[in-house]
C-alpha cells in the first residue's frame, strides 16, 4: 500500500465511526474519503427548513410528457453479485429481512458476498454497445442501479470505500454510461437504494451518521453525471423519523429540477405518524408495479418493471429467457394500460449481455421499427386491455391490437363516434362493420399475425374524448386467478423437474388461468410429467375446457376428484396452438391437470379455460 492510500485509508477511519472501509485493492485509485466536518463542499446531515415548491396538474404533465410518450425503457441491475449469478443484494446471506421491524438491523457480515468486489473485473464493458442494444431494441430511456440494498456503489464516491473505484476495474461505470446516453439521446435514470445493508450506521442512532453517507451520495449522483432525468428509488427501511425529507427533497430538486421520481420513498413499515411534510413531488410522479402489468389507468402515471430472465434482478446465467412473445405482451399491455414498461436486462460478470438476450430484445425492437406509430406517444384505451387483446390511440386514430378472433371475427362494443376509414396495418384486407350494438372486425386467418393483428381506424374528432370502455373476457370458471403467481388454488402438486429456486418466479401456474394470451406457465426445465391441482373453492359444474399451447407437450388429461377417487374427464395428444375439450358434463371441486413431455422439453400453456 502507497502512502497516498494509507492517508486515504486513516480518513476513512475517522468518519465520525459512520463508514466501514473496504479493504482498498492495491494499486486502486481510491477516492478521498468523506469530510464530515462541515468544513468543504461535503455535505452535513442537518434538519432542513426546505418546502417542496408548488406544481400544477399542466407543469406536471409538461414535465412528465417525455417520459409518457417514450413507452419504454431498460432496466439495470448489475455488481459484484454477478459473479455468483446470484439476485442483487438479495443473495446476500447477512441481509436483513426488509429491514422494517421495531428492531435495528443486525447489519452483519457476508463474507463471501462482501468481499466480490475484490473479483469484479468486467474488461468488457462499453457504455458504448450497451446504449447502442438498447436503442436496437426501441427502448427510450435507461435506468441503472447506481447502488442497491447491499451498499455497494457502481460510481465513485468520497463516502464510502466500497465501490467500483477500489474493484480491479476502477473505471467511473455510471460516468461512462451516461454519457454515453447523453451522447445518444436517450434519457438516463440513476437507481438509488436508500437502505444499505452493509454500512454499521445504518438505521443505527436515529439513522444519523448514515444520513451523511445518503446526502452525499445524492449530492454526487445528481451533480456529477450531466442532467439526470430520473431518480428511481426502492423504499426506506426504518421509521419516518429515520428520514430528513426536506434535505432529500432540497439536493434533489435543487440539484435537478425537472427530474422524475417514483413512488418508492416511503418506510417499508412505519411505526410513526408521517412527518407534516407534502412528498407529493417527489413520491408522485409514477408508481412501479413490480413484476406484472399494471391494469388500465389513465388517473396517474406508471411504469411496470419486469426481468426479461427467470424474474431475477440481476445476472441468472441458466434462467429462462421470456419468449418474443411473453415480451411482446408485456409492451403491448403496458401501452393499452397507458401505461409504461421498464425491462430489466442483467450484464455478465465480464461487463456484455448474452447474445440470446440481445437477440430477443432486437426481436421486439425490430417490430417497434415497422409498427412504432401505433405504441411510442400514444395513449391506452379507449377500449381495455383484455382478453381480445389491447387498444391504443393518438389523435383521430385508434389502433386496435388483436390477439384472439372467433374464426375470421373480432366483436367489441360499439363506439360512440362514427368510424370514417379502417386499415389493416399488419397487411392485408380488413373488414370494419359499425353498429348501434357492436363494432365487427373481419380478418381473415391468413392475414391473422401469431402475436398482434393491427387494425388502425380513423374516428371523428379526438379518441382520447371517448369514455374508456370495458370489453367482457370469456366466461372461464378460472378467470382472475394467476394475478399473483403465489395463488393457493392452484399449485404443482407432481412434479419429477429438479427443484428450481425463483425469486420472482415469471412463469407460475397461475397464468394459465388470467385470460391473457401474452403469458403463460412454464414447468420446471427437465419434467417429463407435471401435475397442477386446482381447487374450485366449491363444487362447480362445467362441461368444456380449451388450452393454448406450444412446445415439447406431448399430453394434456384433466381429472376431476369424485368422491375419493380421481376420474379422467378428457385428454389431448400432441396440442399445438389453441384447442377445445370436450368434457362430460361434470360437477367437481378439486381438478388435476396432467401434462406430459417425453422428451422433458420446453413448453408454454398459455391458457386454460374452463367453461360452463
């Protein structure tokens, strides 16, 4: 060690007892650390008098127009933990869990976790080609994960030692990436973990000493890097009273007025009454459902953010990757919901993306380039998001994305306007009849896409005027379950796949049963045979079900529980896309589904349906 990082080194040990330093990597440039003196520029944790200035409901949409119009952004999650393959600071054995309860944080130790960032060498990192996939791919904006729960920071701080400075890589990664996204136009968003599992201040002593740490953290990001167009928070631990929100709100709007924020800076768990401080600008720009598709809302902003791999956020180098259609279906239900998807793509350990996730992104990207019109700058509705398929609109124009017809025939609700002119947008001949009950599309099946049908109509006056309108999804005896993949009704009960770990798992059982066609189940890689058991809650009579499937099926039988012993109800060799299965007229409460895969392949159950 040099005598510059033994002097640097004694400064990080007298930071007010607050930093732990990192063992330096020798020969790094490590930064100086912190002056919490009050002496310099460094900032000093101290109660703030600052109030929020007011904004307009018409400065707020100004100010959010950009992001409303852009659809669409990548999401970042990358560190040391890459090197394990393991979830972001969630595959930290010492975390703590959520860090929301009365008691403090055990704020303990991971040695191996801790330590990668001694390993983390990623020699072949471009800003440059990572901007240059996300622009291939139509995304608009990139959000990156400047630190996470686990503390570890990705640019250069004075304020901790644990950052990308004191890695074998040393290099500045959110400098290099931003500006490499100011030099490509695309907007940049920095992510910000308040919690920090690693520092011992944390939440320790009123949170006081690792405010300091906070402050200057936000001080760095947002003045540091060019213009910051988003801050994307991920909630506080603690108490209300652990959080100085006027200093927050102060360097952030003082440092970056137009910036956008999301909606997580509230405690995870509070035990206090929130502080006489209006949040508002800060906690109300956009809210973020966290792996799903936010439902049709126009009362506010949102962005859904979502893993193109296995539902981790972070590098999963043998998770499943979503299908072209699983992406396409999380774009399109973003949309027609008005509103936002932000796709989390994990690099390597060695700083590149793995060529099937940029060809899958390239997939999407390449329809965004034939059919953009109809997506960026528009708006949801006017008919919801269902079943049918999603609807989005700009001006006079009204894109009607189509998912599923009745033979050559889409039937929605009337409209309330006249329809002047109608175009199949995908290619081919389109058919639009208008009545005082329905508006009937005609498509014949050769002219029907396997993922999206385009029909674009031109309607008088503005169609953002007319009333959303409701569209009735198919009558299934499962309709709504699968909205969280944790539903009890409906689980693997059978199934000889290895045990497989989810965090987030993307393709649970229960989306066979949410009448959405963009998403499916997918079973444990390796089963040969798997077992769903479904339970009605009551005995239900029903008389037919359908399935839409694709992949290595080879079976499909559905059993009902009669009494106390199973009966076999119907089966289907070899389905492919969409079929019907005639069934007995039957009265049960408890189901099984059977699916079998000799060659323990791949395959999707988009839907199954159950009908009266």
């Amino acid at each position: 060690m040099n005598v510059k990082q033994v002097l640097v080194s004694l400064l990080a040990g007298i930071m007010a007892m607050s930093v732990r330093a990192a063992e330096p990597v020798e020969g790094g440039n490590m930064p100086k650390a912190a002056d919490v003196s009050g002496k310099g520029t460094n900032l000093v944790a101290t109660a703030s008098t600052y109030v929020i200035p007011k904004e307009t409901r018409e400065q707020k949409d100004a100010r959010m127009k950009w992001f409303r119009e852009a659809r669409y952004g990548l999401f970042i999650h990358w560190g040391p933990s890459a090197i394990l393959g393991t979830e972001t600071s969630w595959g930290r054995k010492a975390k703590s869990v959520m860090d929301c309860g009365p008691t403090p944080p055990p704020n303990g130790r991971d040695e191996e976790y801790d330590n990668l960032y001694k390993q983390f060498n990623p020699v072949e990192f471009s800003a440059k080609k990572w901007v240059k996939m996300a622009k291939a791919a139509g995304m608009k904006y990139i959000v990156f994960t400047c630190k996470h729960h686990d503390g570890f920071c990705n640019f250069h701080t004075q304020f901790t030692d644990y950052n990308i400075a004191n890695t074998p890589f040393k290099r500045d990664i959110v400098k290099e990436l931003a500006d490499a996204c100011h030099k490509a136009g695309l907007r940049f968003g920095v992510y910000y973990s308040p919690r920090d599992w690693y520092q011992p201040s944390y939440l320790v002593d009123g949170n006081k000493k690792y405010l300091e740490i906070f402050h200057g953290h936000l001080q760095e990001l947002l003045n540091n890097y060019g213009k910051v167009d988003i801050i994307w928070f991920d909630s506080m631990g603690g108490d209300w009273a652990d959080w100085d929100y006027p200093k927050m709100a102060e360097i952030i709007l003082k440092s970056q007025p137009d910036i956008l924020s999301n909606g997580r800076i509230g405690p995870l768990q509070a035990r206090t009454a929130r502080p006489n401080f209006d949040l508002t600008r800060l906690a109300g720009d956009f809210q973020t459902p966290e792996q799903v598709i936010g439902k049709f809302e126009r009362g506010c902003y949102w962005e859904s953010c979502t893993c193109l791999v296995d539902g981790q956020w972070g590098y999963k180098p043998d998770g499943l990757l979503l299908t072209l259609r699983e992406v396409m279906g999380m774009l399109l239900y973003s949309a027609g919901g008005d509103g936002n998807l932000l796709l989390d793509v994990a690099p390597t350990p060695q700083g590149n993306f793995e060529e099937r996730q940029i060809d899958r992104l390239k997939q999407a990207g390449d329809w965004l380039k034939d059919y953009g019109d109809t997506f960026y700058g528009t708006r949801g509705g006017p008919y919801k998001p269902g079943y049918w398929g999603v609807c989005t609109l700009n001006g006079s124009k009204i894109f009607l994305h189509a998912l599923t017809f009745q033979g050559d025939t889409l039937t929605l609700p009337s409209l309330p306007v006249k329809v002047l002119g109608s175009k199949l947008l995908t290619g081919g001949k389109v058919d639009v009849q208008q009545t005082t009950d329905a508006l009937i599309v005609k498509v014949a099946p050769k002219y029907q896409q396997k993922i999206d049908t385009i029909i674009e109509l031109t309607v008088e006056g503005n169609a953002f005027d007319i009333k959303p309108i409701d569209v009735k999804d198919p009558e299934t005896l499962l309709l709504g379950w699968g909205k969280h993949q944790k539903h009890a009704l409906a689980k693997v009960t059978k199934s000889d796949a290895p045990a497989r770990h989810w965090w987030h798992n993307p393709c649970g059982p229960g989306y066979m049963f949410d009448n959405c066609r963009l998403t499916s189940w997918v079973p444990d890689p390796g089963a040969s045979e798997v077992v769903i058991s479904i339970d009605l809650e009551k005995p239900t009579a029903f008389s037919t079900a359908a399935i839409e499937s694709e992949g290595a099926l080879d079976r499909v039988e559905i059993k009902a529980k009669m009494g106390t012993e199973w009966k076999s109800l119907g089966s289907l060799e070899k389905p492919n896309g969409r079929q019907t299965i005639p069934l007995p007229a039957t009265t049960a409460q408890e189901l099984q589904l059977v699916f079998t895969s000799k060659a323990k392949g791949k395959f999707h159950v988009w839907e199954f349906q159950l009908f009266k």
